[in-house]
C-alpha cells in the first residue's frame, strides 16, 4: 500500500468500486498543440484543466520573478529545467532552490514568492484548478 508523506494508508484501486462512466469524458492533449499565454516580463504558461485538478507549463527566463502571493489551492511545483529560488511564509522564514527533476509540494495558503535563477521550465499542478487563472484575475502575474 503506498503511503503519504504524512505515513497515512492511501486507498488501493481494488478498494474503490468501479463506476460505469463513458470513456469519451476523458480528454487527451498535445503540449505543442495549446497556445501559450504571455504573461509578467517573459514569463508564459499553458493550461490544461480538468473538473478537480490543473496542470500548466510554465516558462521562465533569467531573473523572472513571481511575486509574493498565496492560494487555497495545493501546488506541485516540478522543475524540468533550471532552476528555481523560493521563499516560502509571511516574511521569508523558509528560502530554497528546486533544481532540474526536483519537486517542492507547497501546501494550500502557504504565502511564497520565486525567482528564475537560470531559463526554467516548470510544470505546476494544482487542485483545485486556480480559478483566479482561468478567469485572468491573477494580476501579480499580470502587472
């Protein structure tokens, strides 16, 4: 049984009852195929979302910044290529660099704030999808 980083037991696919849904629900797409969509400086992202949960790639270049911000949503932050600085709380309290197949999981609320340190691409996934971005409100990554 695979275990969470808090020890607790996960559910085993036999443990859940089968549901008869209908296979066209599910959704196949093609990275290369979706626009990307110009944000802050030289930053960009593209989106996938589904009912409960969201990925996006995120390109960064040297010195890209995000600015300090904070979410209900639980975010997993991969890094594919380069490299990453994070401050993590309020104030700062926690600093450290995700590199190239590294994974830093930032729970829901937690304030943080990035740097691109190198030409980065990241994949983010959130659950639940970030509203704010589906609807273009996230003006700190707008401004």
């Amino acid at each position: 049984m695979a275990m969470t980083p808090a020890n607790t037991p996960r559910t085993s696919p036999q443990d859940t009852p089968m549901i008869d849904l209908d296979p066209e629900g599910a959704h196949h797409y093609r990275w290369d195929d979706l626009p990307k969509e110009p944000l802050k400086g030289t930053i960009s992202r593209r989106l996938i979302t589904g009912e409960r949960t969201m990925i996006a790639q995120i390109f960064l270049q040297k010195g890209d910044d995000v600015p300090r911000h904070s979410h209900e949503n639980e975010q997993v932050t991969y890094v594919l290529k380069g490299a990453l600085q994070f401050w993590l709380g309020a104030n700062d309290e926690r600093e450290l660099i995700v590199r190239a197949g590294e994974v830093l999981v930032i729970p829901s609320h937690l304030p943080h704030r990035a740097l691109a340190l190198e030409d980065t691409l990241d994949v983010d996934v959130f659950c639940p999808p970030r509203q704010d971005w589906l609807a273009g409100t996230d003006s700190y990554l707008r401004s």
